[in-house]
C-alpha cells in the first residue's frame, strides 16, 4: 500500500494545472467549497473525519492535489485541496508544523489525510497547526483510490463551472435585452435585485440615490446616513460596488448589499448591470440626465400614492436623493400652465439655500408637483416664489401664463405631504385668472381648500360632495357633457357671468342654458349664496379625490 501511494505520489507531484474553465474571480461563485467536497460519496467511503472545520471548511477548491512529498508546498498555487497519506512528511514536530504552515502560505483551502499505511492518527501537532491558521483538516479511516477522489473533485468542479458559463450567459442575455428594449434604470435595478436576491441601490456621483429596490422594512434604516456610508463604501467589506461608466464617462455606481451567492458570480451580475444602464444612458444622449427625472418621478410618485412602509423609511429615501427633511422649512408646490424646465428646479431652489424634486403630476391638466426644502428660518414670500416660477421655465412668456399653487409652510415629511395636497388641491380649484402671470396660490388665502384637504377623507364630507353633484355627474357621464365645468367657472367668478362664461370657452347664451340645465337637475336656485357655498365645498371634495 505504501508503494502504491509513493508510486501515485511520483506521477503526480507536479503542478496539476488549473481547470480548463476558470471559476468566476472575485466571488468565488464557480467553485466547491470544502464542506461540499468532503459529502460527495467518494469521500464518504473513506468515512472522513473533520478534525478542524466551522469557517475552514467554507475555503473554496480551485483543483485536487495529490502528493506525499514534503516539499508539496512550492509545486501548489492555491486553492488546492490535496490529499496525501504522509508518507513522505517530515517526522520532527517542529519540522512537520513548518511543513503546516508552508501549505497554508501556499494558499491550501484543504488537507485530508489518509489513515492507515504511514499514520495510525494524525499528529496532534499537525492538527493543533491547522486549528490555529485556519486550514480545513480531515482525517479517512478507510482506504479509498485517491484517482477515485480527484474524479469526484473535478467532476464536481468542472459540473460548478459550467453551471456558472450557463448562468452568466443566461445574465447576460437577460440584460442585454433590457438594454436593447431601453428599459428604464429603476427596472433594471429591480432586476439586479431580484437576481441577486439582496437589494441594490444606484447612486450618482454626488452620492444621491437614483433608483433603489430595498425592502420596505430596511429603507429607514439603510438610507438614514447613506451619503456617509456611500463615501465610506469600500471600506466596508459587506457592500460590492460596480461603477457605471462608458467612454470613458463615469456616471454613478450599482451597490449591492450581502445576499446569498450567484452561480453567475455576484460581482458579474452587477457589471452585466452596470453595462445595461451605461448602454441606456449612451442612447439617452450624455446631456440628458434621465435617471435624475425619472428617479424623482418615482419618489414623487411613491410619497403621493403612499407607497412607503413608513414616514421614516420615505424620509430617508428624500435624505438619500439630496433632499433635505429635518430642520427645514418644506413647502409642496403645483405648477400648471407652462412647460417646466425640469433640469432648473433644483438650480432655482439652491439659489434660494436649498433644494427641489420635480415630477408630473397625473390628471386630466398637464401639472408638475415640486417639493422645495428650504433652510429652517427661510420663508417663501411672493416675491420668492415668483423668482422660483421665473427660473424653472424657458422663457418670460412661459412664465406669465404660470399659476404656482403654493401649500402651507411645513415641518417633517408629514407636513409636506399635506402642504402637497394642499398645492394640488388649490390647482384644481376654481379661481379667477388674472391675464398676466406667474400667478400665486396660496393655501392660507384659500381656507376653504385648506378645510378640505384636512378632512379629505371624512366620509362625511364625500357624502355630502356625492349627495350634491351626483346629477351633474350622471349627466355629464352619460352626454359627454361639461356640467361640472361650467359650474366650476360659475364658482370661480362669483357675480360676473360673462367672465364665468368666458372661462367656460362657451357664449353668454350657451353658458346661461348651462345654468338653467344644472338648477333644474339639482333643483336648486344658483343666486342662493348658501346653495353656492355648499356647491363650492362638493366641488372641491370631488376634484381633492385625484391626483
């Protein structure tokens, strides 16, 4: 026996080579680790025994090794795991822990021992040796072949390696495809994340967060402090950054927290990414900065939809776009009437000493939503906010055919969506338009949308919208008709009906047969001062319903 492994040891103590497929570098996603090895059957023949294991024994083997030679150490490149019966070991403890400790500097992921033909037990020195640098040690009590073993290990490896080839092809398809469908980048973050099974953030350079896919319950946590934790990101060995960049151009980086290991590698799921977004960010034209409006279409969208697990978990996520919450002054603003420059609002906030996130808002009028964070004892005064109106569009004339719906003054994410609604509310209800603009609207000029958006959702309140309107509606549902316009107008100029009539595109006979239709469906007389409050307030509970 001992001349059958003196014989095996000679043929092949050399360098066995590598596998003919490399693993995946970086991760480790293509190899076996030792644990895994050690359960195939070829080994449990050899009824193994792990003499040092826990985090050992998840080093990962690159290829098996066999040699008895005492001089194995130099001949190896790391990532072995090699097998050995001792025969040629060195016979002195001191020697044979130095022999140890050559193979852990070689880079060995593994030893195992065969029992039986030059060791009864293994010395307790190589064992103590092993404990203490970390080097996985198994013993076999039963004589197997050692080819037998070799076949099982590269089989294994190579049946891991393809299984990666496979995998990375079947990333790179997959991401290819949505960068040839110009998929947006919060999809393909969501992508990442699904794939990877770990959340992924995109950032840009500034360290502001662009797109996310977390789960709700880690938001508030993990985007409390971002921009400190994105600056410190490659410190932190539980984060794995990929950065975005073509031509040359660096645009942002693709972070992803820990999550469970990819076949494809996780660090080649993330590039396959990157290039995904950098590809999308080329057909987008370099000038456009795309992931900065859609980014905060998404958050905009989300804060008004409620899609958040909680205040501070939204909180965070504006924090973490660059957008200030606590200990600032917060207003909610709706612009209507002019084409918005989105790539100036946030220019025009910071003028003012702060910041601003835009997005459209939905509805039958084209409207854009801006939530401005100014400092804590600033103040958007009228002549602010006409500043504010004039920057963000293209020109003087955008700018007079601007209404600027401005919501109360307020602190925490909380009262910012109240002075959203606030803004919303008042855009849609009916007012005069004076000719020339930007034309303010404020919350507290207007307290009876104030008293609405309150008690937006008092049931009592809808009751009372739907008790009235419910003919107009019906009727305008049914026709096609514009009922509910021409009652808005008639609302919004109180005692000039040829200014109501003008505002309702319609002629002054026109509009008095509106009138006449919409008293006789409600049965109500429309020069009663309290019948028109009650009409007012039903109608701005009906238009407060959507966004």
């Amino acid at each position: 026996m001992a001349v059958r492994r003196e014989d095996e040891a000679i043929r092949t103590d050399r360098p066995t080579g590598q596998s003919p497929v490399m693993p995946a570098v970086g991760d480790g996603a293509a190899m076996p680790t030792v644990r895994e090895i050690v359960g195939l059957q070829a080994f449990a023949d050899g009824v193994p025994e792990v003499l040092v294991g826990g985090e050992a024994l998840e080093a990962p083997v690159r290829w098996a090794h066999v040699s008895d030679s005492a001089g194995v150490a130099r001949l190896l490149d790391g990532g072995e795991l090699l097998l050995s019966t001792g025969s040629g070991w060195p016979t002195e403890p001191d020697e044979l822990s130095a022999f140890v400790r050559g193979l852990v500097d070689a880079g060995l992921s593994g030893l195992v021992l065969e029992l039986g033909a030059h060791y009864r037990y293994v010395p307790a020195v190589v064992v103590e040796t092993a404990q203490e640098h970390g080097l996985a040690l198994v013993a076999l009590h039963r004589e197997v072949k050692f080819v037998a073993l070799t076949e099982a290990v590269h089989s294994r490896i190579i049946s891991e390696q393809t299984a990666a080839l496979r995998a990375r092809d079947e990333v790179r398809e997959r991401f290819t495809a949505l960068s040839l469908r110009g998929s947006p980048a919060d999809y393909i973050v969501q992508q990442l994340a699904q794939t990877l099974g770990a959340p992924v953030v995109l950032e840009n350079l500034a360290h502001e967060v662009v797109a996310a896919e977390v789960p709700g319950g880690d938001e508030a946590e993990l985007f409390a402090n971002w921009e400190t934790r994105s600056r410190h990101a490659h410190d932190d060995d539980a984060l794995l950054i990929v950065p975005v960049e073509a031509r040359g151009i660096r645009w942002g980086r693709l972070i992803a927290l820990p999550g469970p290991p990819h076949p494809a590698g996780r660090t080649g799921v993330l590039e396959q990414g990157a290039i995904a977004l950098a590809l999308g960010r080329l057909a987008d034209g370099i000038e456009v900065d795309e992931w900065v409006r859609a980014g905060r279409q998404r958050l905009i969208d989300a804060l008004l939809d409620g899609r958040f697990a909680g205040l501070p978990a939204a909180a965070g996520r504006l924090v973490a776009a660059g957008f200030p919450v606590e200990q600032a002054a917060l207003y909610g603003l709706v612009a209507t009437g002019a084409p918005i420059e989105a790539r100036a609002v946030d220019a025009a906030a910071r003028e003012l000493g702060g910041r601003a996130l835009a997005g459209t808002a939905t509805g039958a009028a084209p409207a854009t939503i801006v939530l401005v964070s100014l400092p804590q004892r600033a103040v958007l005064d009228d002549e602010a906010a006409r500043g504010f109106a004039r920057a963000i569009v293209g020109s003087e004339a955008s700018a007079e055919r601007m209404v600027i719906a401005i919501g109360s003054r307020a602190t925490g994410l909380d009262g910012l969506l109240g002075s959203v609604q606030e803004a919303l509310d008042l855009a849609r209800a009916p007012g005069a338009r004076p000719s020339r603009g930007p034309v303010l609207r404020r919350a507290e000029n207007r307290p009876l949308v104030r008293l609405v958006t309150s008690l937006r959702d008092d049931h009592r309140l809808q009751r009372h919208s739907e008790q009235m309107l419910a003919p107009l509606i019906e009727y305008d549902l049914a026709r096609g008709g514009d009922l509910l316009d021409v009652l808005g107008a008639t609302l919004a100029h109180p005692g000039n009906r040829t200014a109501a009539a003008s505002a309702s595109h319609l002629s002054r006979s026109v509009f008095y047969q509106r009138l006449a239709l919409i008293g006789d469906l409600l049965d109500v007389d429309l020069d009663d001062g309290e019948t028109l409050t009650a009409l007012h307030l039903a109608l701005l509970v009906r238009r407060s319903g959507t966004r």
